[in-house]
C-alpha cells in the first residue's frame, strides 16, 4: 500500500526551516570554552611506542574523563573542543616495543602483533597517580608530561 502526502512548497519550506534551526541550537555538544590540548610524553626521557593518557576531572571541574592514545610519545585531546578549564588528575600508561613478535588472540584469529612492555610505574595509571594539570584561559594548549621511569621519584607537567 502506498500513501502519497502532498503539500504546498511554503509548508514543506517551514519545515526544512524548522529542522535547520534545531540543529543549529543544539551545537555539537562541545564546550565553547574549552582548550584543545597536545604535547609529549615521556618516561624517564624515553618516548613511548603507544599507550594512553586520561584527563581525569577532580574538584569542581566539569566535564568528563578526555582520554588520547600516545602515538610515538605525542598526544592530543580535541573530542567535544578539548578540555574545560579546570583541575585534573592525569593519568597515563605508557608502552614500548620490545622488538619481538608474539601471538595475540583476539577471540577470531591468531596474529603475530609486536610485544610491548608497560614502561610507565603502575601508579601513573589509575587513581593513585599523582600527577594533576590546571586548564585556564591562558592555557597555550601545550603540555608536555614527564614522568619518572622508577616509581617514587616526582612526576612534572611542562607546560
């Protein structure tokens, strides 16, 4: 069964209007005020093969967990215009190709993958990580992470 509507070329006007202006007034969800931030990690002046780092909001920040794989020691947060200005735990893993092969199974098929060793402490990846960054207006969007290969010694953010 086939149903035909017709309408008039002002109404069907109205409504492509109508559904022009909701879009435009519902954005794309990003905080207008927030900073697109990048830099470089390292771990005991080594840059990481891979890994990840989480901006993990703490205090009154708002906002959620931003989160960026590291790509050959370099970062960048930019989903939903970066990060609102505010305080925040950091939180990374950092890894390192061992230069050998391994199996990995991912449920579907074996494959040769390289292995990789975590070379960041343990206490950088969750909770307990020390390190914290403050996101303001006059942030430049750059920040460097270097973390200390042993665990104990103090971590510090360049920015």
């Amino acid at each position: 069964m086939r149903v035909f509507l017709s309408a008039d070329g002002a109404a069907i006007s109205r409504c492509i209007m109508a559904c022009a202006w909701l879009v435009a007034l519902s954005g794309c969800g990003g905080d207008k005020d927030a900073q697109i931030i990048h830099g470089h990690v390292t771990v005991g002046d080594v840059m990481p093969d891979s890994g990840e780092i989480r901006f993990v909001p703490i205090g009154d920040t708002p906002g959620s967990v931003a989160a960026s794989a590291i790509v050959d020691g370099q970062y960048r947060i930019e989903g939903r215009g970066g990060l609102p200005a505010g305080t925040y735990r950091v939180e990374i893993v950092a890894k390192q190709k061992t230069g050998r092969q391994t199996d990995h199974d991912n449920g579907f098929e074996v494959a040769m993958v390289d292995e990789q060793l975590q070379i960041s402490p343990p206490h950088y990846a969750g909770a307990e990580s020390p390190l914290t960054c403050s996101v303001t207006d006059e942030t430049s969007g750059t920040m460097d992470f270097n973390i200390a290969a042993v665990a104990g010694e103090p971590a510090r953010a360049d920015e």
